[in-house]
C-alpha cells in the first residue's frame, strides 16, 4: 500500500471521525498489510484539532502571507500581460499559473492537509532561485521587496508541519514462545500533546 492511500485513510479517520492517532494506527495496521514505519510516519503527519488550535498564529500569518503573494502575482501577471499584449486566453492561464501555489497553501493552512506545505514551500523556493538566475527578469529594489513575503512563506512551510506532527516512540519488544524468541515492534503515540489546555478544560 502506498503512502498516498495511507495519508487518505488516516485524514479521514483522525479528522473526519475524529479518532485518535494510536486508535488509527493499531486498526489500520492489523487490517491492512503494510510497513509499521511507513504507517506510523503518516498517522503522525495528520494533524489533531488540538495541534491545529496549538498552531493558530503562524496558520493564520500564512494565510496572510498567502493573500499577499496572490495579490502581488495577479498584480504582476496583469501589467505583464498589458505590456506583452497577451490575449485573455493566455491571461487566463497564466494567472492560474500564478496563483496556483498561495491557494494550495491557504487550503494547507485552513484544513488539516499538512502535506501541503512542502510542495508550496518547495515550489517557491524553485520560483526565488529562477528569479535570480533568469537573464529575462531584472532585479532592482521592487523585486527583492516583493521576494520576502515568499522567503517567509518558505520557512513557514517547512516549520508549520513539524509543529503539527504529532510524536511517537518504537519500542523492540522480545519474548519466548515455544522456546523461540519473538520480537515484535510497538509503536506509541503520544496522544496528550494533541489536545491544548482550553480542549482538556472544556471536557471537564
């Protein structure tokens, strides 16, 4: 089973029915073949709701940070597209182009799809790097203004997922069956951290 119908899988029972990491992992593992590590790298990537409030603040300033990216390369795709005298076609398809990549990162941002950010973060990187070594873009003091929005947003886009991952341990377990030694791996995930204090009180 590959890692694309794991992560399906474990959104939809962690977000949808609201069940826990471990609850997830133990079921999913003893219906399914598949590889213990690879299962429990991807339960852990699907943020709880606790991580999603825990991590509210640097969500919300993606977001921000997402709209003024889109802003400035819708702004920057029209004055293009007035200068080349691009048809309303190619207008079309550029700016879906352009603002491709802050829409999946607000939907990253405002769902629990964690394995957004990379691709965003990556991709921008990408974008930077062309920015500086392409002979046909000019770089003057508007461009590099231009450009910290997009460096914050890639460290934020690899920094927001760890914060939204939650922990887990493997222990090597050994015991005598039948005079043979068995080992076994157990995988434990730490299920406190997902739940913030204001989560925790409202249950009491």
């Amino acid at each position: 089973m590959n890692k694309n119908k794991i992560r399906k899988a474990a959104y939809k029972a962690i977000t949808k029915e609201r069940k826990g990491h471990q609850d997830f992992f133990d079921t999913f593992r003893k219906e399914n073949k598949v590889k213990p590590e690879v299962l429990a790298e991807e339960t852990a990537k699907i943020p709880s709701m606790g991580k999603m409030k825990d991590t509210s603040t640097l969500r919300y300033i993606f977001v921000v940070i997402m709209v003024i990216i889109l802003i400035l390369r819708v702004l920057g795709i029209t004055v293009l597209a007035q200068e080349m005298g691009l048809g309303q076609g190619l207008m079309i398809l550029a700016l879906l182009f352009a603002v491709g990549i802050p829409v999946i990162g607000i939907v990253a941002a405002l769902t629990q799809r964690a394995h957004l950010y990379y691709p965003v973060g990556i991709l921008m990187a990408i974008g930077i790097m062309r920015s500086f070594t392409s002979k046909n873009v000019q770089i003057d003091e508007s461009s590099l203004i231009a450009l910290v929005p997009m460096v914050i947003a890639i460290i934020l886009a690899f920094y927001i997922p760890t914060k939204l991952k939650t922990a887990h341990t493997k222990s090597v377990n050994k015991e005598m069956k039948e005079g043979k030694e068995i080992t076994s791996l157990t995988y434990t995930f730490d299920e406190k951290q997902n739940y913030s204090d204001e989560i925790l009180d409202s249950g009491i």
